[in-house]
C-alpha cells in the first residue's frame, strides 16, 4: 500500500513564493521590452528641437510612376517665440516644397509658401491632407505603405528637426496606426 504525505505548510509555501518569483521575473522581463520597444518606436511618434516638437510624421504611398507626394505632421510650438518652417528634405525626393491646399468660391487651389510657414508660440500648425502639407517632388521612386522615410523640417530659429515618415495606405486621410504592438 502506498501512502501519499501531503506537503507541509511550510513547503507549500516555499513552492508558491517560488511560483510567483517566476512569474514576477517574467512580468519584469515583458515590462522592460515593451520599454524598449516603445522607445525603439518613439522616431514614429515625434522629434523636437527647440521648443519645436513634430509629431506623427506621416505621409501616403504612392502608385507606381508618381513623382509627387504628400507628407504631414503636426508641429507643435511650446516656446513664447513665433517659429516658421521653412523647408524640408525627404530622403527620397529630389525636392520638397510647403504647400497650402485652399478653396475659394468653391475652386480648390494649393500654392507653395516660398516664406514657409508660422507656427503661433504656444501653439501647433497641423500639416494635412485638403490644407497645409508638404510636397514631395521628383520621386526616386514609389512609396509604400509601411515604409519609413528619413527627412528633415528646418525651422527658421528651432533649427533642423530630423523626421521620419511613416507611409500609409493610398488615400489615406489620417496616419497610418503606429502605435506600439
């Protein structure tokens, strides 16, 4: 006849205060990459220099044989200083341009801002779709959606503010979701 002992209290506990010292260490483990990863993604998010922040840069693929594209951002303005961009670089355009998309009398015009464009102290200018944006011209080639783009924003006091676009669907009239997964 076999007799089965049930632990002690004692030992049960141990084997419980083992139990949960794994799943902590585990925990901590899966905390501290989902750190890294969110920094690994903060270049998705926003840059600054400056008082001047640029958020969610973004722009829309492209099809093939495009040679223009659009990109936005939101730049945000957190000093008591007026700023004004006034240019911009994309690694994959020959040339970018500021642009200002309009309708008047129910004619829609867009026009490029050779003086670049203010940004209030204290305040944000959105680059979107239908309004201010930047014009990517001169395609190297097309744009993808989940493709990252290394640019530039240089701001007429903050200075240049390193970007990278995140590429969104065709037609996209928001960023693509690039929130850590």
């Amino acid at each position: 006849m076999t007799t089965f002992l049930r632990p002690s209290a004692a030992v049960r506990a141990a084997r419980l205060r083992t139990l949960f010292h794994d799943l902590e260490s585990r925990l901590a483990v899966a905390a501290f990459a989902g750190a890294l990863a969110l920094f690994a993604l903060q270049p998705a998010f926003s840059q600054e220099a400056g008082a001047i922040r640029v958020e969610q840069p973004w722009a829309r693929a492209t099809p093939p044989g495009a040679k223009v594209a659009g990109g936005f951002a939101v730049v945000v303005n957190g000093g008591a200083a007026a700023d004004r961009l006034v240019s911009a670089t994309a690694a994959i355009a020959g040339r970018v341009e500021i642009h200002e998309m309009a309708v008047t009398n129910g004619v829609m015009t867009m026009r490029p801002l050779p003086d670049g464009l203010p940004v209030p102290a204290g305040g944000e200018v959105a680059l979107k779709p239908g309004s201010y944006h930047l014009m990517m011209m001169d395609l190297a080639g097309p744009l993808k959606a989940g493709d990252r783009v290394a640019g530039t924003l240089v701001f007429e006091k903050a200075g240049t503010v390193p970007v990278e676009f995140v590429v969104a669907p065709i037609g996209a009239k928001a960023p693509a979701e690039h929130t850590p997964q």
